[in-house]
C-alpha cells in the first residue's frame, strides 16, 4: 500500500505543481487527520503517515515513501456562505460565530462555515443572508499558524509557549522580573 508520509514545503512544491499526476481530494474534515486510510482521486488506496496536528490546505504536495508526490485538492463540500448588506452585518456575524468558536473561511466580501442548521438560524436572526452551496472549505488558521485547539491536542503545548512570548513582547514583560501587582 502507498505511504504518504510528507508535505513537501511550499517552495519546493510550487516547483513539481505543474508535473503531479496524482491527487488525494479530501474535505477539511478529513484534511485534519494526519493518519487515516485514504483513496487518491484514481481509486488507488494510500496510508497518509504524516506528522501529528498536520492540517493539509488546498495546493499542498504530498511526498510518498516511493517518492510520488501527491497534490492536495479540497473537496467540494455542503457549506453555508453568508453575505451582508453592510460590512457591520457581516462583522457582527463573524463575531457571534467567533464566540461559538465555529471555523470560517473569510473572503471578499462573505463568510464561509460547514452547513449547521443552528447556526444557520443564528444568521438569519441576525439578518444576514445566508446561501447552501457546494463548495471547497478552507478555512482560517490559528493566530499562532494551526488550527483552533485546546489543552489536549499534541501541538497545545508549543502554541502555548509561542502565544506566552507574544504577550510578554507586547506588554513588555521580563521572565526575570516579576509582573507589577495593581
């Protein structure tokens, strides 16, 4: 069975782009998953071995233990698009699906989630327009480069540390010297 067992970096994708022959179409769901039983677009079975916490986008190569190298398509999936009539509305929006830490892709102009019926009446409540469509999913990364996480996942730790040092450069803060009390 083919092992797939790296991503290959950006610059050095970009490069083999045009000569790949192969394609593993996913939806993020599963894009999510760095080890799972995967079928490549020509029905040939795969083993995806990579890297704990990999969340693979749209456009990333994919290197095999047999050195094929894979490209990565997002699959077109049931998704809400929600648009507005001011950029207030759609704001508002993308802050009440922040607070139910729901995963958006943001373009121009419109929000994208996957299709939940709860939330959809949540928009419609807040009097955006909200369409059914069937769409690739890529939604936005963590502020820290990952995707939402908490205390459990494998990678918490190292964005914990990175998200302590951001703090500490902003406000100024020293490890050797204690936090002024106020």
């Amino acid at each position: 069975m083919l092992r797939i067992v790296k991503r290959l970096e950006p610059e050095v994708a970009a490069d083999s782009i045009p000569k790949i022959r192969f394609r593993l179409v996913l939806p993020f769901e599963q894009r999510q998953k760095s080890r799972q039983l995967v079928r490549l677009e020509d029905g040939e079975e795969a083993q995806l071995f990579l890297p704990p916490a990999t969340v693979l986008r749209d456009g990333d190569v994919l290197e095999a233990q047999d050195g094929r190298r894979i490209a990565v398509i997002a699959a077109a999936e049931h998704v809400l698009d929600v648009t507005a009539d001011t950029p207030f509305a759609l704001m508002r929006a993308a802050y009440h699906l922040g607070n139910r830490h729901t995963p958006l892709q943001l373009g121009n102009g419109f929000l994208r989630l996957e299709n939940d019926p709860v939330l959809r009446e949540m928009l419609f409540r807040l009097g955006v327009n909200v369409e059914e469509k069937q769409q690739p999913f890529e939604p936005e990364a963590g502020a820290y480069g990952g995707s939402h996480r908490h205390g459990h996942d494998p990678s918490f730790e190292e964005d914990y540390v990175l998200a302590q040092r951001v703090f500490k450069e902003h406000h100024g803060h020293d490890d050797e010297k204690p936090a002024p009390h106020q």
